[in-house]
C-alpha cells in the first residue's frame, strides 16, 4: 500500500530523517511513537508530500510519487496532477484539527469531494450527514468550528478525511492538542475506524491506544527506527522501555 | 452675480456639483481597481522566494509610498513621461493607482501572512490546487484581516483624490472652487462639497461594518464571546 525507502530528510545541518524504511499494509494500522524530535510528524508529513523529503523513494499502490533528484541533486515537488492524485488517495488529520473556520461543518466536509474532486453536492451532501451521524454530530452540521469543543472539532476533521473515500488515513498526534477528558471521544472514533479495516498511520503518545488498537508499533529515535513489530513485543525492547518510564503513565 | 439668497448656489450648481462628485467617484473606484491589483503583484513579489523580486518590490513600496501624490499628480500630467501626453484624468489615474499600490501591497501582505498554515496545510492535504486553495482559504481568510486598514485606505485615497483638482481633472473639489470664484459664497459652497464628500467616505464605512459583519461573525467570535455579547444586549 505505502512503501518507503531510504527516506532522508534534513532541516539546514540538522538530520531528522536518516535512511527510513517502512512498508504500510493494506488494512494494517500502524501507531508510531517516540520521544519528541525523533522525526515521526516529518516522516508521517513526507507520505502525502506535506514535508518534500531530501532523497528516497516513496510509492503508494506502486505508483512512485516523485521525481529523482534533479541534476543539483534534490529532489523537486511532484507536478500538481500527481500530487493531487496522492492526496486525493491519502487523508490526513492533524494535531490541530486545522478546520476551516469560515466554513460550516457540513461545508468543511464537503470542500474535498466537491472543490478538488469535483463530486455533484447532492450525491456528497448525504454522505456527510451520514459520516457526522456516525460520530454523533450531525446536529452540529450547520455549526461553525468555533462553536466546537476541541474533541468535537477533531471528530468532524476524521469525517472530513473520510469523505475523500481515501485508501489511507494519516493521524498526525490527533489527541496532543485536546483537554484529557476529550481524549476518549477521539480515540474511541478511531478504534471503530480501525475495527472497519481502515489503514491508519497514527502519530502518537498514547502508549495505551499504541498497545490495544495498533497491529504493528514503530519507535523511532534520532531521525531512525529503532524497533518495530507486534505491540507485544515492541514493548519489550529496552530503548521504548526507558522511553516509557519517562511518561506519567 | 453678488451675494444671493441662502440655498441659492447650492440649488443652482447641484448638477454641477453632482457631476463633479461622479468624477471623483469614477477615478477613485478605477484607482482602487488598478492599486489593489497592482498592490496584489507586488505583495506576492514581496513573499517570493526569489530575491530578485523581492528586492524590486521592497524597491517599489519605497518609492510610492515615499514620494506625495501631489508631486506624481504633477510629474504625469505635464512632464509627457516616457514621451506618453497623457490627459489630467488618466494622468490623475495613473498617479493615484501607483501611490496607493504601495500601501495596499504592504495590506495585502499582512493579510497573506495572516492566513493559518495549518488551514493552507488542511487544503493541500484534501488536495485543492494552488488556485482553489487561494480563493476557497487564502482570500476568504485573509479578507478579515485586510478589511478595516484596506477601507480605511479607500477612505483615504477618496479623500486625497481632491488633490487631482490641481490638474484640472474636474472632481468634487475643482467644481467647488469654480462655484465660489463665481460666486463668492465660499461658506455655502464648501459646505455642500462636505456634504458630498462626507456621503461618499460614509458608504465606504458602511461597506467596512457590513463585511467585517460577515466575516467576523463566522471567523472571529467565539460561542462563548458571542454569547456574552447577546446576553449584554
């Protein structure tokens, strides 16, 4: 489903990717953790071409999704179609939520199908009501996000990746910026979506969510991997081991 | 004709007056136009990753927001530049659309740099193109911003737009000035040329309030803000 090889990226002298690999399934979820500044966020922002990585190759349903390196030896945006294409095939939900504010919550879910891929708004329109409904919000279609609580804004942005009908979903930390009696509503969203056979990526520090819901758990270190596998025996490994005894849970 | 009846050369030169006021009015919206595209240009030129524009863009704002309209008004209308004779309404156009671009560039810049990137970030990731996402996130976004110092510049540019007078473009202020040599009621007439003006300055106002209420009602308020506001009322 996604493929990465030999991902490197770096920001001026500072290396936060260095040589990653990493092989996405269809239908598998996958929970990345790590302590901060390990490059989780750029290696899941280098996926959809949120973060343009130095060198490596990335391929999504075996299609690459860009360009070697040019003669000055970087590596330049991908053309809009096929960039456009990736994004359209891979959602993203942010630690922000990063909903626009200007817009409803109907009409936020409805910008992707209907703006960039061109769906008739009678056909989306149901289909968002439908997606509100099944995180419980669909009172709140005609609501602005501001009028949202953190959890609810963050449950709104999953319907809003979900109605790009996408292959995979991205989580970047998508509980770190909530108030911890929100956290559960979120989660909770997240374990039906991975029950239903979603492939999710998640960025997270939810040890608790990483062990119960993940199939596989990667942590990375210094810009590299440094275990990955099943979260029962990730969790063994003494490098997460001390990693953990850092957290207050 | 010596000194007349109160209200007389207000009812007799309110066409003349009138006409003036639509000459001001067509160069001051054509200005607006030219200045707030060009103001485009150059803001966007200002945000480049190319230090060449960038450059010729700090350049230009320098130059125009640094030289008075009055010195533009008068090195366009009688200098023949770039050995173009230029009439004193185009002349008037010209001057007034470069002046006022460099402070709109400088407005629409702070209004770009406004907009959130996570909401820009949000656009790319639903896979908007680059001129989707600038007119369903960028403008719709920066516009809130923009709104209250952009009018209050369009307030500014009618107001200064009296200067065009002195190359005989026949605005507002010129019409004024034949109605008192004439009549030598300069009280009344300026009075009524005021009243003008000050019509003109408050639709724009009207305008400033009725989109800030717009964009300011689904952008800037929160429910809870909101809600206090309504139980004050």
């Amino acid at each position: 489903m996604i493929s990465i090889t030999g991902l490197t990226k770096s920001y001026g002298s500072k290396a936060v990717l260095k040589d990653v690999d990493l092989r996405i399934l269809p239908g598998e979820v996958v929970a990345i953790i790590g302590p901060s500044g390990a490059g989780k966020s750029t290696l899941l922002r280098c996926i959809n071409m949120l973060e343009v990585p130095d060198s490596g190759q990335i391929h999504v349903d075996g299609r690459q999704v860009f360009y070697k390196p040019n003669v000055r030896g970087k590596l330049g945006l991908l053309d809009q179609f096929r960039l456009t294409w990736l994004r359209q095939e891979i959602s993203m939900v942010f630690q922000q939520f990063n909903l626009w504010p200007h817009r409803t919550v109907l009409e936020n879910l409805l910008e992707g199908p209907v703006i960039s891929k061109r769906e008739k708004r009678p056909s989306a329109k149901p289909r968002a009501l439908d997606k509100l409904r099944s995180v419980g919000l669909e009172e709140k279609a005609d609501a602005y996000p501001a009028d949202l609580s953190g959890g609810q804004q963050q449950r709104v942005a999953i319907c809003r990746a979900l109605m790009m009908d996408p292959k995979a979903i991205l989580f970047d930390e998508p509980t770190s910026a909530l108030d911890p009696e929100l956290v559960n509503e979120v989660l909770d969203i997240m374990t039906k979506l991975a029950r239903s056979g979603m492939t999710m990526v998640i960025v997270t520090h939810e040890m608790k969510f990483a062990r119960e819901v993940a199939d596989r758990v990667i942590f990375m270190e210094h810009g590299g991997i440094v275990a990955e596998g099943p979260p029962a025996e990730v969790f063994q490994h003494p490098r997460l081991r001390v990693y953990a005894s850092h957290l207050s849970h | 004709m010596g000194i007349s009846e109160p209200g007389a050369v207000a009812a007799e030169y309110f066409p003349i007056f009138l006409n003036g006021a639509l000459t001001t009015l067509a160069i001051v919206a054509a200005a607006i136009v030219c200045a707030t595209v060009l103001g485009y240009l150059v803001a966007t030129m200002r945000l480049s990753r190319n230090r060449g524009l960038r450059i010729f863009a700090a350049a230009y704002v320098w130059l125009f927001r640094g030289l008075p309209l009055m010195l533009l008004l008068f090195f366009f209308y009688y200098t023949q530049p770039f050995g173009l004779t230029l009439d004193a309404f185009t002349a008037g156009l010209v001057a007034m659309s470069l002046n006022s671009a460099s402070f709109f560039s400088e407005i629409i810049r702070a209004g770009l740099k406004s907009v959130n990137a996570g909401h820009l970030e949000a656009a790319d990731s639903v896979g908007m193109n680059p001129v989707q996402k600038f007119l369903r996130v960028t403008a719709p976004e920066g516009i809130r911003l923009m709104t209250p110092p952009y009018i209050n510049n369009c307030i500014i540019m009618l107001k200064e737009s009296a200067q065009i007078s002195v190359i005989t473009v026949p605005d507002l202020m010129l019409q004024g000035q034949k109605a008192y040599n004439s009549t030598y009621n300069v009280m009344e007439t300026l009075g009524v040329v005021a009243a003008m003006y000050l019509l003109m300055t408050s639709l724009l106002m009207v305008l400033q309030i009725a989109i800030e209420k717009k964009t300011g009602r689904k952008l800037g308020t929160t429910k809870s803000l909101r809600e206090s506001v309504g139980s004050m009322a």
